[in-house]
C-alpha cells in the first residue's frame, strides 16, 4: 500500500537520515494533543516531526546552536517555515531547502505540533 503524497518528503528525509540521529530521536507525545490541519493525525505529524530531529534535537529540543523549536509558539514557527519556504529568511541556511519539501498543511501541522510541551 503506498504511502499518501503528504508523508513522502518526510519519508525520504528519514531514510537518508544518519543513522545515530534516528537512534537517538524519540517519538514526542505532547502534553495536551495540538489542533492539527484536517486529515492529519498524531501519528501523521510525528512522522513529519521525526525528520527535524536531525538538526533540532530529540522531541525538538536542541542541545547546541539550532534552535529549539519545542514549545515555541506556533504563530511564530508558522510564520518562520513560511518564510523559509519563500526563501525571505534572510539568516536561513539550509531550511529554506528543506521546507520546499512541505506543503502549506504540513507546515500548520509541525508548527502546531511543535507549540506543545511534551510530557517527561
């Protein structure tokens, strides 16, 4: 059964992830589940989520100089991969090719997701 169109950038971004960064990502369970874009589950928007790990850290909080997108509010992370995405972010370095790869709805979603704190 083939993957549905929206999780397939995630999906490739995984597969070509390193692999001690999907070692040490654990799936993040937010405290209170975020109001997500229709047709997008928990599940769904973790996958998305999964791929930021990479360089923002386990259950996005970083540990170096990427910044923390965990709990962060939502308006301004949204506002932030829009802009990343129109390439108007004048001090991005990679993300505004990374998010060429999401749509307008999976960017609400990870922005949504990634408002919520995570339960310990």
């Amino acid at each position: 059964m083939p993957f549905p169109s929206f999780l397939r950038p995630a999906l490739l971004a995984l597969a070509l992830a390193a692999p001690w960064a999907a070692a040490s990502a654990q799936p993040a369970t937010p405290a209170v589940a975020p109001v997500l874009p229709a047709g997008f589950s928990v599940q769904n928007v973790a996958v998305l989520a999964g791929t930021c790990a990479n360089c923002h850290g386990p259950q996005g909080h970083s540990t170096g100089g990427i910044p923390t997108l965990r709990g962060q509010d939502a308006s301004h992370l949204l506002q932030r991969m829009q802009a990343f995405k129109a390439n108007r972010a004048a001090d991005a370095t990679i993300m505004n090719r990374l998010m060429q790869g999401y749509d307008e709805s999976q960017i609400q979603a990870l922005a949504a997701w990634f408002s919520q704190e995570v339960q310990p």
